[in-house]
C-alpha cells in the first residue's frame, strides 16, 4: 500500500481478487461468486458464435478455473504488479473483499486525493488533459468491437480480453508507467483509466473512468447512477486502510 500524506494507505493497484479460504486466484473475467459464474459461463458458451460483429464469432469466451465452478469462493482483494485487474464487481462484493483483506473501501475524498498526489493536480501527471498518458478514453469500446454495439452485452466475459490495433484495451496493473499518482518517493498506479472503481457510497459510486469511458475529468470522473449491487466489465476495486 501506499501512504497518503499520513493520513491513510491506498492499494497501489487496482485489485487482484482472491479466494479467502484456499488463496486461489478468482477469474478476472467473470463475477466472483460461484452462481454467477456458472450461470455467466454456461450462457455464453451458447451465445458467442452468434455475436453480430466477425471479431465477436471469432473471440472465445473465457475458460473459468473448474474449481471456482464446483466450489463458493470468498473474495479478499489483494493488490499485484503486471496482473489482469477484476473486472465484473459488485458495490457489495467490492466492499467484502476490501473486508476480508483487512481493509475498506475508500471514501471518495480520500479517493481523489490519493489520485490528485503530493501536488494536488487534476490528473495524476499533471493539471492538464493528456491523451495517452492514463488507460481511458479509449479509441475502441469492445461492445462495440464485439456486438456493433456499445450499450448492449455488458456481462459477456469476453470483454476485458479484446484487443485492438493488436494492444489489449484493458492492461495489466502498473502497465500504463506515465498514470501513477506521486508521494514521496512512491506511487499509486491506474487510479484514472483501466477500471472504474467502487468507492465507500451507501447510494454507489465508482470514481476513475474505465479505458473506453470517453472522460477528461480525470480525478474528479465518478458515477452515481448505479446501486451497490450493480456489476458489469468496467468495475473493479482499490482498497484503503
């Protein structure tokens, strides 16, 4: 974790989920709960060679670990270097998974200014909008790539895997170097782009732009319009402590 001014600890990436009991990695590309997984993986193995777009008959669903379809599993959230990030997280399960891990979700004051860094910018490169320099605003959403369609199959767990130009839309954690959020000597990574994150809001509330969000809002980008028990490709979490 990360200090913030010696106020509080953030994740420095975006979280890795876990299962609590056996420390097996839960698939970033389908909700971490068994049901879901199962219902998510079964629906889609009929559905994809019917996607309207060449590219959505040509990407495969996602195999989920044959555990995680026999077993429950109890997210913890656990922050990696270079790992795919947990797209598909509810508010709810955001929450218990920051909990079994020994930490919280962030409010959302704490959440900008651990964005904002020791310099209180905007973005977490400085004060200005840069194209590039964060994973977001995307030049492609993979709805669209896959489905012709941006506002339609948000649960199809293909999503976070499409590529275009031959780079993936969603990148590893720490991948985009320029996007990290400075104090002191060390860095958060990602907190603008990649994927939106769940923060401590009894109503819900994400904050960040996922990479195909068309945002320039940079820190202070968040979402209200959806319940803690929402989930789709582009939500993930960042513990505090």
């Amino acid at each position: 974790m990360v200090e913030v001014g010696g106020r509080f600890c953030i994740d420095r990436y975006e979280a890795l989920l876990v299962d609590t009991r056996s420390e097996r990695e839960l698939s970033p590309y389908y909700p971490p709960t068994r049901q879901l997984v199962v219902n998510l993986s079964a629906a889609w193995e009929r559905r994809w060679t019917t996607s309207a777009t060449q590219e959505g008959r040509r990407l495969v669903p996602p195999i989920p670990p044959a555990w995680q379809l026999a077993e429950a599993s109890e997210p913890r959230a656990v922050a990696r270097r270079g790992v795919v990030p947990n797209g598909y997280v509810s508010g709810l399960l955001a929450e218990r998974a920051c909990t079994n891990g020994g930490k919280r979700l962030c409010k959302i004051e704490e959440w900008t200014l651990a964005c904002r860094g020791e310099r209180a910018q905007k973005f977490p490169y400085g004060e200005s909008y840069a194209d590039g320099q964060c994973n977001v605003f995307r030049e492609a959403h993979p709805a669209r790539l896959l489905h012709g369609n941006a506002s339609i199959n948000h649960l199809d767990p293909r999503l976070n895997l499409v590529e275009h130009n031959g780079q993936p839309l969603l990148r590893r954690t720490g991948a985009t170097a320029a996007c990290r959020s400075a104090w002191g000597s060390d860095a958060v990574y990602d907190m603008v782009g990649n994927l939106d994150e769940w923060v401590d809001d009894p109503k819900g509330m994400f904050a960040g732009g996922f990479y195909s969000r068309g945002t320039r809002e940079g820190c202070d980008s968040r979402i209200t319009a959806h319940p803690r028990e929402y989930y789709d490709y582009s939500l993930g979490v960042r513990c505090c402590r």
